[in-house]
C-alpha cells in the first residue's frame, strides 16, 4: 500500500502564550532547540521537510541514513532535528549545516551527527493517515513504534507528560537543552499548518522577523542595526530594529546586506526618515528583499511595534519569512518564572 500523505505538509504549529494550559484536556512535552522536521519514508525514498515545507535531506545525511535503517518501510514522523553537545543542543552547530558545500555537510555530519527527537507520528507503518485521528491515539501509536524500532540511536521519543509539575521542570530548563514547553490537546487532530490545539510557553518573550532594511553604523559602512518587521494582510510591517550584532560580523553581514538591497523593503508602515533624536539629521535605510529571518528577544509591545531595541538571538534560515506575522505579539507580558514556585 503507498503512502497515503506526501510532502509538502505544512507542520501544525503552537501559539504563543504566557502561562501553561491547566487540565485533564492537555498534556505537556518539552520545546527542543532545534530545526522542525517531518520526516516521510516510503519504501527506499526518505524526505526530511522544514516547518516551511523546505527540503532538508541534503544537509542532514546521517538522519536520511537512520530513517532509512528503521525497519518499517512506510510512516512519516514529526519532530525536532538537533545538535547535542556536553553543554545541550547547539543551534549554532545546525545553522553550520546550512551551506552549499557537500563536502563541508558530510564532514559535519560526522563530526557533529544530529539527532532526530521524535514527538507526533503523522502515518503508520501500514501507510495509512493519521492526521485525522486525537493526540491521544496518536501519541500511544508512536510510543509503540518508538519501543519496537528506534533503539539507542539517533532517532529518539521525546518525554510527554500530562503532569504539571513536570511541565513547570522542564520550563526551569529552558536556555540549556530546552527552548520551552509545549500543551497540547488530548483529543485534537493534527491540523496542518494551523496553531488550534497547540501552545508554547517560553521563559521569555521571543519573536521571528524578518529583515526588512538596514541601516549603517554612525561614520562607518558596516551594518549599524537591522530593521524588523512582521506580515499582517499581506504587507511587511516595521516593527523595531535591533542593534546587538557582535562586531566581528559586521563587515561579513553587510556585504551579504548589500546584495539583498532592493525597494520597497518594507510595504506597509515603513521607518520613518528624520531622526527622533538629532533635529535635521536623516536617519536613512536601506531596503532588502524579504529573504532573511531573525529571531529577537524583545520586553515591551506598544502599538505593534518594540517600544525599545530588541536583542538578537539566532539568524532562521529554516522558516520562510512568510510565517513570521504580527500575531507573534498579541499575548500579555508576565513572569513566566513565577509559574515555578
């Protein structure tokens, strides 16, 4: 029997919130600091796709070799790729993987394999969908297939819990191995690219944006901060900026600026022109093509926009910039630490 689900398939994915789902309804799994991933096996033919529906094979051998090792022939699974090293999992070591080079991709992924953490099984071993079937079954489903076939290697089942205590532990952890946690519905079906069902909770307020425009630093042609913005009915918005960009790469990134700068950058509210600070001075842009997502940690929202400067965590060339929209900032800021007294 084929396959009855193929790539592309939109990952369903988790709204953020500011405090964890109470319940019988809900159960709790961790939030790994890694790439997406769905992985679709079918006979001799392995795909790994990005939660933008992106190829990702190429850049992880050693996984497409481990799914391909797994003796069931048809299923596909939905879960996180990630680097671990003596400190936690590296996103740095992931965003070294994202490079034309296949000679540079085979030497990493001998030097630092990946490892697949499973957490949703999407198709059985029969082939057959299980997209329309509650978490519940699904996830009793994957536990079984993880006990007869994933061994000790490097395809691993994620913990899950319907315990709040346990929940509230692993968000202790987060900034080590942990980007947060994730509530999910019991008795939800798998919703392809949509938020219902799912939530993430984090220990700090993070967004994905993307690039829309830069500006130079003071007296220097190096970038000086880059500007920010979010899709909300289908135009870019100016959002904020941030200035947190380690010195050592600025000349590399502004040259890789330079080759994207292209009007309009951004196509709704755009930055404004004169500078708020030096009356007669313009505080002048450059715009880029919408190719480059980041994501910032930011403290205050005012207006849909970041009432300060945001700092900048990670670059996200595994999300496409269209998935980084305004309803990123529509939750209540609050102490996420205190749900951990």
């Amino acid at each position: 029997m084929p396959l009855e689900i193929h790539p592309p398939l939109p990952a369903m994915e988790a709204k953020s919130v500011d405090t964890v789902p109470e319940g019988d309804e809900w159960h709790y799994e961790p939030k790994w600091d890694g790439f997406r991933c769905l992985a679709f096996r079918e006979n001799s033919k392995v795909e790994l796709q990005s939660k933008a529906t992106q190829p990702l094979a190429r850049y992880f051998p050693e996984l497409v070799a481990a799914v391909a090792a797994l003796k069931p022939r048809l299923f596909v699974l939905d879960g996180e790729i990630a680097i671990p090293t003596e400190s936690g999992f590296s996103f740095d070591a992931l965003l070294q993987r994202i490079h034309p080079a296949a000679s540079r991709i085979q030497r990493l992924s001998a030097e630092t394999p990946a490892t697949y953490v499973v957490f949703d099984l999407l198709a059985a071993e029969d082939g057959r969908s299980l997209l329309r079937r509650p978490l519940s079954e699904r996830r009793s489903r994957l536990e079984d297939f993880a006990a007869t076939y994933f061994g000790t290697g490097s395809i691993r089942l994620s913990p899950a819990t319907p315990k709040l205590a346990q929940a509230r532990k692993w968000l202790s952890q987060t900034g080590q191995t942990l980007d947060g946690i994730i509530a999910k519905r019991r008795d939800m079906e798998y919703r392809s690219g949509e938020r219902d069902g799912m939530q993430k909770v984090k220990n700090f307020r993070s967004a994905d944006c993307v690039v829309g425009g830069f500006r130079y630093a003071t007296g220097r042609k190096v970038v000086g901060s880059l500007l920010l913005g979010l899709y909300a009915d289908g135009l870019l918005h100016h959002v904020g900026f941030t200035s947190s960009i380690p010195a050592a790469d600025r000349p590399e990134l502004t040259k890789k600026l330079e080759r994207l700068i292209e009007p309009p950058g951004f196509t709704g509210n755009a930055p404004g022109g004169p500078s708020r600070w030096n009356r007669g001075k313009e505080n002048t842009w450059q715009p880029l093509k919408p190719k480059l997502v980041v994501e910032v940690c930011y403290d205050h929202v005012s207006e849909n926009r970041f009432r300060h400067g945001t700092r900048l965590l990670r670059w996200r060339p595994d999300k496409a910039p269209e998935q980084c929209t305004l309803d990123q900032l529509a939750q209540k800021q609050s102490n996420l630490l205190q749900l951990l007294k």
